[in-house]
C-alpha cells in the first residue's frame, strides 16, 4: 500500500511539475519544479486566480491532447486522486520525455516506473540506464512478490502434508480454517502431487532430450546429467576468461560505449555470433579443458608480430582441426573463412 | 518466465562491478587459478543477486560465499546469516525416513532409485540439502534458466574480450 501511495505521490508532483505555466521560460519550469508540492497543487486547483491562468487551460489542453484520460481527470475534479495506474504512469513518463526538458530528466528517474519503448529522445539517453535499471528492478520486485506469495503458500502447502507421504501414519498439521478429514487431505496431497508432475513436465521441456523418456528415475538423471554440464560449463567459461586476460580489469570500456543500450543488440554480437560455437557437446569435456591452453599458446605469436589473414588462420585451423568434437568445429571453421 | 535479456543484462553488469572491486583492491599480479577463481565467484554472486534472494539457492549461493571470507559479499551477509539459521531450523523439524518394510517390491525399488537422484540433485543445487520435494524442482528450474543465461553472457564476454585482442583487419 506505500508503495502505491508513493507512486501515486510521486505522479501527483510529476503532473503539477509539467502542469506548470508554460508560456514562460524554461527557467521558470525549474522554478516551479522546486517549488513544495502544496504550491503547486495550489496552482492547479485555481487557475483563474493564477496570473497565468488564463494560458493555462489552452497550453495543458495542447499538450495533453494525445491523452484524453489525464486531461479528464485535471479538468473534472478539484482533488487530486491519482490512481497509481502503471499505464498512466508509462504514458506521463513519456510525454515527459517526449517534450524533450532538460530539467525534467532527473524527475523521470525518479520515478519508478516501466522505461518507454519506442523513446528516441537523445537527450533522455542519460536518463534511460537509471529507468531501465529501476524499471527492471521493479518488474522484477513484482514476479518476486508474487513468486514469494506462491512460494510460501507452497512450502506452508508442503509442510503441512509432506509428512503425509513418508511416514506410515498421517500427521499433518494444517494451516488455520482447514479440516483435517481424510478427504480434504487426500485432495490436498493430490493437489500437490498434481503440481509436482506439472513441473516435472516443465523441467522435462527445458531440458533437452527429456521428452522420449518415459519415468521419474531416468528424468531426473537426465536432469542431474544437464546441471552437472551446465556446471562445468561456467567453470570452462571462466577458465577461459581467466586465461583471455592478464589482468582480471577487462577493457570493456571500448565493448559498451553506453551502458545503457541493450547488449546483445549491438553490432558487435552480430560479428560475433558466428564466432560462437553453438552446444558444447556434454561429452568433449576432456577436450574442452586442453582448449584454453592452446590458445594461450598461439596468442602470443599473434600479438609478437603483425600478421595477415593467412598467418592468423593456420594456427587457428590446426587447434580446430585437434579438436575431434565433430559437431561444433566444421560449422566453426566454415564460419570464420566466410568472415575473412 | 523472465525476460531473459534484462536478466543478461543486469547479471553483466553486476558482474563486471565485481570484477572491477576485485582489480582495485589487489593490484598485484594473480596467478591464473586465483584469477579463475575470482571470475567464478563474481560470476555466481552476480547470477544469484539477480534473483534477489527469491530463491533458495541464490541464497545459499552468496551465504556460502560469505561464509568463506570473501569481500564482495558484505552487505548480505545478515540476511545470510538468517536464511542459513532458517535452512538449519527446516532440517531439524523433518524427522527422517524409517524404513520398516524391507521386502523388495517394485514400488520399494523404483521409490528407492527416486531417492538417490534427489539425494543427487539436492547436493548439485546449492543450499539444496534442505529443501523440500515440492520446491526442488521449482528451484532446478530456475537455476537452470539462470545457469543459462550466466553461460550466455559468459560466452559473450569471451569472444568479445578475444576478438579485442585480435581484432580483425
């Protein structure tokens, strides 16, 4: 409830800060940015006595045009009531940005509220990694709350009949308001069962192979089988990392001009995505482990002398060539002569 | 589920301020294992604190680290210290199984087996001894999307970070 109290104050100043007079300079925004709330709510409430206002019901009315809902709330009542609508938010946010005011970024950062989609303000640019941070934040902090709710209803759920399934007699405590007759608990333990197997059948969807097999034995050793190479997976990743760099600093600074912008959207994975081998098969550990130090090994020639294209390629056919995993290495090999 | 590509995002992010705590404080040379080493700590911290300690494993995750004297960790380390009493507190209350029947029936063997792969999968997961059934596999769930994404962006960092090196002309 604080939260929506909060959102619904902070859209409240938002609204009065944009309401303000607008015939003046942009000076005079900022000036009535700073001003308390309860000013410019003043100002709202009576146009007529403000000396400006006169100008003000046609300059909000023009700028508002595009959002009729926001408007019919302004000129209908005198209280301001906000609901603390996500949509209203999203569309104030980006009239917001959508008017281009410089003093108007950090209000918008402020706020907490989902980044516009289709902005291409430049000078909001600066703005958009605080929103995009705190509207991932919050998309996040709302599946939390809602996998929190769903969570502790399932383990209150698990510990009120999991004994039920192990020992021979049911001792089940229940939660407040529910019967402890056999036939709610048996629904309860087939309610729970019920979703076991469904996410059973979730986990045998993501991981790969598991859908021919038939038994709960076998499933989960294909699972146990997909974490366990998931694992070792990182571990070759940052073994990797480790072995790429001398220094654990990265020079990321030439990768991501603006922390900002969407990563896997820019150029450079697109010239870098058919340099990525795809699955690392689960059975090329071995080699996968004797990889890295071949590559150190041919790096430094590289770095010694300035080479061509050729010099560059042969060191780099001969490693792939070592490489017996069949799957992952032509297609590789294919793939970076096309690139030169 | 989630969006993957904020998830990526914030995981890098999170990561590389890691890192970058990790090349402040020590400017000596490390040697190659340390280096490994602190990539893959940073790496786990920085997938487990996108979930926000929702889960339980992303709680165990950085409890452990925590645990292990290791200085990126600082500031969770009470709600580490909580969720590990809480963990310890779940395992005393489940009294443990006794198997009275001894006789070999198919149900006894294929339950049996069941029982060893979660045995299995509970000490892959971290944090997982104590988990419940019926959050285990929602948790091997999410860490496996997780897992996934960490791999993806490790990838990309990878190749990014080599073709810096060796850049194309």
């Amino acid at each position: 409830m604080e939260h929506a109290a909060l959102d619904s104050i902070q859209f409240n100043e938002q609204i009065q800060g944009l309401m303000a007079p607008a015939p003046e300079s942009t000076n005079s925004f900022t000036a009535l940015l700073e001003l308390p709330p309860p000013q410019a709510v003043k100002l709202l409430h009576s146009p007529d006595k403000a000396p400006t206002g006169s100008e003000k019901p046609p300059c909000h009315a023009s700028i508002l045009k595009p959002y009729p809902s926001i408007m019919s709330i302004i000129d209908g009542t005198r209280k301001l009531t906000f609901p603390s609508n996500t949509a209203l938010i999203e569309r104030a946010a980006r009239f917001s940005v959508f008017a281009g005011e410089g003093p108007l970024a950090p209000p918008v950062a402020e706020v907490k509220n989902e980044p516009p989609e289709t902005d291409s303000n430049p000078s909001s640019t600066q703005c958009d990694p605080a929103v995009e941070n705190k509207g991932a934040k919050r998309k996040e902090r709302e599946k939390k709350v809602k996998a929190r709710s769903k969570k502790s209803k399932s383990v209150a759920a698990a510990e009120s009949s999991g004994d039920g399934e192990k020992l021979p007699y049911v001792h089940v405590r229940v939660r407040r308001g529910q019967a402890t007759d056999s036939h709610s608990l048996a629904e309860r333990v087939n309610a729970r069962r019920e979703k076991i197997n469904a996410r059973m059948k979730l986990l045998q969807e993501l991981v790969p192979g598991c859908n021919k097999i038939s038994g709960t034995a076998l499933v989960l050793d294909e699972i146990i089988n997909h974490v366990q190479s998931l694992q070792r997976q990182v571990e070759f990743l940052s073994m990797k990392l480790a072995a790429v760099n001398p220094r654990i600093h990265f020079n990321l600074d030439s990768i991501m001009p603006n922390e900002g912008a969407s990563l896997m959207d820019s150029s450079i994975p697109n010239m870098v995505s058919p340099l990525m081998w795809p699955e690392i098969p689960n059975n090329g550990n071995r080699e996968q482990y004797q990889q890295p130090w071949q590559f150190d090994a041919f790096q430094q020639p590289v770095w010694g002398r300035e080479e061509e294209n050729t010099n560059f390629m042969t060191p780099e056919n001969s490693m792939l060539s070592y490489d017996s995993s069949a799957n992952s290495v032509p297609l590789q090999s294919n793939q970076l002569k096309m690139e030169l | 589920m989630r969006n993957q590509r904020s998830v990526k995002q914030e995981f890098l992010r999170k990561w590389i301020t890691g890192l970058r705590r990790y090349s402040c404080d020590e400017k000596k040379n490390m040697s190659f294992l340390e280096r490994k080493k602190a990539i893959k700590l940073s790496a786990d911290i920085a997938m487990a604190s996108t979930r926000d300690k929702t889960t339980r494993w992303s709680q165990a995750l950085i409890a452990n680290a925590s645990s292990s004297g290791d200085t990126l960790t600082g500031s969770s380390k009470n709600n580490s210290s909580r969720s590990r009493k809480k963990m310890l507190m779940m395992r005393r209350r489940r009294p443990k199984v006794k198997s009275a029947k001894k006789e070999m029936s198919a149900s006894c063997i294929a339950k049996r087996l069941v029982e060893k792969r979660t045995r299995k999968l509970k000490n892959l997961l971290p944090g997982g001894e104590s988990i419940d059934e019926g959050c285990l596999v929602e948790e091997t769930l999410d860490y496996i999307e997780s897992l996934r994404a960490q791999i993806e962006v490790m990838r990309y960092l990878v190749t990014a970070s080599q073709l810096i090196i060796n850049p194309y002309p």
